[in-house]
C-alpha cells in the first residue's frame, strides 16, 4: 500500500504503470497527500484514474479522522478527545458520516480511524487522538464511529487503530519525539514500549478492539509500539493469535506507515517477520523520505518466500482477507465503479 505521492506525476501513464504495472491493490494519502488544485473534482479525477488502471478496484485509503482534513474546505470535526467529551455516542456516529459521505466524494472507500488508544499519560503528545483514558467511553465512542463510517450508504471501511495499547507506552521508551506537537521535548512516550501484564492489556486496551470487532470493523491497523519490549507489528501472539483468532477478526489487518523497516536491521527479515506475525497489507511512505521503494520492498516481500522465510500460506490468507474486505464493499460487483 504505497503512498501515492511516491509515484507523482499522477497521469494516466502514471498510474497504469505503477498501479497496473505492478498489481497493486490498495493505495493512500499521507498527511498533506492532495490533487492540484485541491478541490472535490480533482479528487475525483486522481481517483478514478488510480481505479482505471487497477486490474482489481483498489482500496483507496485516507486518515479522515475527523473529516476529510486533506481536501480543502471539507467539513472538519473535533479530533477524538474533543468528541469524547461530548458523551454522545450518536453524534459521534453522525460526524464519522459525514466524514466517510465527503470522503467517498473524492474516491476514497478506506478510512483509517477511529484511533481505540487509551491514553494513559497526558504527556503523550497524541493523547488528543484518544476519545478518553475511560474504556467504556472508548469503548462506546469507537463502536459509534465505525459504525458511522461504514453505514453511511457509500462504500467505506472503517480501520481501527493502533492495535494494541499505544497509549500506555512508559515515558523515557518512546522514539519519536513529539516535541513538535507541544509534548515536552524530554517525554519520549510515542512508539515506546508498554509493560503490561496480559490481564491488564486484555481488560483495558483489547477491550475497544473487541467492541470494534463485535460492530463488524473491516480493518485493523497496528500500532508502532512495543509490549514488554517485543514489537507489535512483529507479535504472532498478538495480531494472529489473540486478533484473528480469539476475538475472530476476518477483516485485514494493516501496517503503520513505514513501520515494517522497524522489525528488523534488513528488510527482507522485516517483512518476512511482520506478514508472518499476521500483518496483511504493508503501509508504505514507498521511499519519499529514503530507504527503499515501494518496488523494492514488494520484491523484498518475494526474496523472503523464495528463501523460506514466509509460508505461501500466509501471503494466501493476506490476499483473502484483502478480497473478502473488497468483497464487503461491493467492490467486486462488475458495476462497482
């Protein structure tokens, strides 16, 4: 799933190439990703290129957390913390829609929200992306907003995020500094590791994934952090054992952006351990800020069947997973575009 802008000028050659070219079934935005000029019709246009040149419709993705923030003068909403204060699980559900309404008038199904974090230390730097510290309140707010998202009469998924307990990472642990956003310099808490015990992970921070699962969310996408020093984009345990498989989740599962190469000091090794840990679809800035494309990294992810260290069985499951969502959509109906 690589950001668009990885493969600008975004013409018809363009997108026939990269997306045609190379079989791609997903496609995003990153933060500032827009058409020029920025406006519902040039949206449309991008998007119904990208579809055009796809050989299966695409999931086009967007993080329209609040509204769709990307498109000039698109309705904007507060971010989660805002709406958590409400206490109105309605009105949370009717501002998700009008999100996924203005979104869909741009070409995007696939959107990555609600965030399910419960925010444990104010000095986070993302805590306003958390509906609350309470789990009911979360619990509920995130129920309302997939909900929202994906009932409201367009094709959307609803992805819900970052599975699990980047909220409760310890201060001094984190790798990203979020100074930028008023966090201290010094609270390094984001993409840090979290030291729970599995009673307390399950009672509070798998909680809002299990109400998500349960309102039929088609996406998941995993967070950045570590539990007890062990990446969760790389956690078997986690993603294949307790996500799939006991709370029953037959939706995809996602990367966080650019967090694969986090896994492992070669890439090949970090695909292989975070598609065989359960990831299904790998997130990717596609080598805009260095490291290597989205072209090498796909090959990467086929050196490590070739060498073993990735089950033909596993890919498989990913590629179903990702039909069955397409599927959910109605994106595989031949008048769906």
């Amino acid at each position: 799933q690589p950001d668009w802008r990885a493969f600008r000028p975004l013409d018809d050659n363009a997108a026939q190439t990269n997306i045609a070219g190379w079989h791609l079934g997903s496609v995003l935005g990153g933060g500032g990703a827009a058409p020029t000029p920025n406006e519902p019709a040039a949206w449309r246009e991008q998007t119904k290129n990208f579809q055009s040149a796809a050989k299966v419709p695409l999931l086009i993705c967007s993080d329209s957390v609040h509204g769709h923030h990307s498109l000039f003068g698109a309705t904007l909403f507060p971010h989660h913390i805002g709406q958590g204060c409400m206490r109105d699980a309605d009105l949370v559900r009717r501002l998700a829609a009008v999100a996924a309404l203005e979104s869909a008038a741009c070409g995007i199904n696939f959107i990555f929200s609600p965030c399910a974090a419960i925010a444990c230390d104010l000095r986070w730097g993302r805590t306003y992306e958390s509906f609350s510290e309470d789990v009911s309140l979360v619990c509920e707010s995130t129920v309302a907003e997939v909900k929202g998202l994906q009932e409201a009469g367009v094709p959307m998924a609803a992805c819900v995020k970052h599975f699990v307990s980047d909220g409760a990472t310890e201060l001094g642990t984190g790798t990203a500094n979020f100074a930028w956003m008023g966090a201290p310099p010094d609270a390094r808490l984001d993409q840090g590791d979290a030291t729970l015990s599995d009673a307390e992970l399950r009672a509070v921070h798998v909680a809002p994934f299990r109400a998500a699962v349960d309102a039929g969310v088609l996406a998941v996408m995993v967070s950045y952090s570590s539990i007890n020093g062990r990446k969760l984009h790389a956690s078997r345990d986690l993603v294949t054992d307790l996500l799939k498989g006991e709370l029953g989740f037959d939706g995809l599962v996602v990367s966080d952006y650019d967090a694969v190469q986090q896994c492992a000091d070669d890439y090949v090794s970090a695909v292989a351990a975070c598609l065989g840990a359960g990831v299904d679809v790998v997130m990717t800035a596609g080598g805009m800020y260095g490291g290597l494309s989205w072209q090498q990294q796909i090959n990467a992810a086929a050196q490590a069947v070739e060498r073993g260290l990735l089950l033909t069985q596993r890919v498989d499951d990913a590629v179903r997973r990702v039909f069955r969502v397409k599927a959910k959509l109605g994106l595989l109906l031949p008048d769906a575009l």
